[in-house]
C-alpha cells in the first residue's frame, strides 16, 4: 500500500518535471527559463529522497541535500548575473 | 471514572502495539506525500498556464515549495530514523527557495520585463516606491 501510493507520488513528480521542462525549452525570457530551471530541481531533489527510500539508502539523503544546495547557488548566480552583470 | 482509567491503561497496550502504530504512521506518511506531489504538479501547471513572468515566479515557486515540504513530512512519517535529515532538508528548502524566488523576481523587474499581455497584472509597487524615492535606485 504504502510502495504504490508512493509510486504514484513519484510519478506525479516525473510530470511535474516534464511540464516545467516545457517551459524551460519554450520559455521567451531568461527568467522564465530560471524559474522553471528552479521548479525542476527542486522537484527532483524530492525525487531523490524518494529514491533512497525505495533502495533503503540514507546516504542518498546527502545527495540531495547537495543537489538543492548547487541549484540555490546556480539561480542567484544567474539572478545576479541579469541584474547587475557581475 | 476509576473504570474507565483502568480500562484505558488495559487499553493502551493494545493500541499503542508498534507494529499497527508503525503501519498507520506509514499509510499517513504516504497520502502525505501523494499530497504534495499533488502539490508540485499543480506548480508546474501553472508555470506553463500563467500569462507572464510574476505570475510563474510566483505559482512555480510557492507551490513546488509546499510540495516539497510536505512530502519529506511524508516521507519523515514513514522512516522515522531519517527524520533528522529530513527535518534539516525541510528547513533548508523553507529557506533557500523564497530567497531565490525573491532575487529572481527582482532581477526580471530590473530588466524591465513588461508585466502581462492582456494587463491582467495591475500593480507594480517596486515601481511606485522607487518613483516615491528616487535616491534608493541601483544602478
């Protein structure tokens, strides 16, 4: 029960990548693209965590935890970036 | 009332057996999780339905953040062993993800990006704060 509705949730995750990929391909803006650059990441450091459960490994854990970190640090780079220009 | 203490402290072995407790914790954890999945495919939804940059900034990045909180809550409620990390995660996103949000909202309002098409987006409060006090603008 509980590894089907987690299935379930993953998947739903998996679409939800898609979609901001969508945006992310089409997007006319920078910040369009950044934004759904945000939205993908974020939804897959959840699909991650979701992904030790399923292999019942805690060090995958750490992994997201990075993963999150590097995508917090790249959008302020680029926010940065297209704002002041350094 | 001294009955129906006794027969609570009867009870309570009964109820509080770790196997069903464990079971219901798991099963709880799970439509959690489903919930904020839910959540983060509703976000992605309104990044590609919404008419202008704000707006997705906005549904994209609040709604993905709920999303993402609440199924490491799930997932804390299923593994109980991992929810130091998990509550250190949650913590993590809570802070980060508005921040990134706000820098990028401000950026696009810095490359002047025109607010919507069909002017469904009225109020621009930067604008009118920076028109108040002209000192305050960056250059």
């Amino acid at each position: 029960m509980v590894n089907t509705i987690l299935t379930i949730a993953g998947a739903l995750m998996l679409v939800a990548i898609l979609l901001s990929l969508y945006r992310f391909l089409k997007g006319p803006t920078t910040a369009d693209k950044v934004v759904a650059f945000d939205v993908m990441t974020v939804s897959s450091s959840a699909i991650l965590v979701l992904l030790g459960y399923y292999s019942n490994r805690y060090i995958y854990l750490d992994v997201a935890l990075v993963y999150g970190l590097l995508s917090f640090i790249g959008v302020i780079i680029v926010a940065r970036y297209i704002e002041k220009g350094y | 009332m001294a009955c129906l203490v006794l027969s609570g402290s009867l009870l309570w072995p009964v109820i509080l057996k770790k196997d069903i407790k464990m079971d219901v914790l798991a099963i709880i954890g799970a439509f959690i999780t489903l919930i904020g999945s839910i959540f983060m495919v509703l976000g992605a939804l309104g990044l590609v339905r919404m008419p202008d940059v704000f707006n997705r900034i906005q549904t994209g990045t609040k709604a993905s953040t709920l999303g993402t909180i609440l199924s490491l809550l799930g997932l804390a409620l299923i593994v109980p062993s991992w929810s130091g990390k998990l509550i250190s995660f949650i913590l993590f996103v809570g802070l980060t993800n508005p921040v990134s949000s706000h820098v990028l909202a401000r950026a696009a309002h810095h490359l002047k990006i025109p607010m919507s098409v069909s002017d469904r987006t009225v109020t621009d409060k930067l604008s009118e704060y920076y028109n108040n006090n002209p000192k305050e603008v960056e250059e």
